[in-house]
C-alpha cells in the first residue's frame, strides 16, 4: 500500500507456495515459471485452501481459483531462511 497506493487494490495477490510447499532452493524458480506463465495464457493462479478472510488483510487476493485476467507485468518476492530475499519482476515484451 506504501508503494502502490490507492492501486494497491486492482493488483490480484497470490501464492504459489500454498500449492507447493516450501521448496528450499527452487522456490524462486517456480515462482517465475508461474509468472511468465500467467503473462502467457493470461490466468493468475489461486491461492489454495484459502479459507477465512483476514479483516487486516484487505487487498485483491486470488482464493481458491484461477482467475482469467490480461497480465502484462508480475511481481515475485521470494524470502529464505537467515534473510535471503529476491525479487524479480517479468513483463509481456513489447514491440
């Protein structure tokens, strides 16, 4: 909300480890496969066994299914143990 503002609320959150588990190093693999591959067919994939909305938790979040949606751009943050953070962003190329 800090970075996004009022925006922050038409971008579709979601997760992937929900449906994978916690992969160690992999994690940030699959995680941009599923990018590229949402910019791709134009499906955003859910996040599973989503089941009581958090009333703090106010954004656009994807429970349970896909949602069909054009995605030109996406956003994945991966977090490690001991701090190790990455965040890569993919986008549809342009002409």
């Amino acid at each position: 909300k800090a970075v996004f503002g009022e925006y922050a609320y038409k971008i579709p959150i979601s997760s992937t480890k929900s449906m994978t588990g916690h992969l160690l190093g992999a994690a940030g693999a699959i995680e941009t496969i599923a990018c590229v591959l949402s910019i791709r067919h134009g499906r955003i994939h859910p996040t599973i066994n989503y089941e009581e909305k958090d009333p703090c938790c106010d954004l656009d979040y994807v429970p349970n299914v896909p949602r069909d949606r054009r995605v030109d751009r996406a956003l994945s943050n991966s977090f490690g143990f001991g701090g190790q953070n990455a965040t890569i962003v993919v986008g549809r190329f342009q002409e």
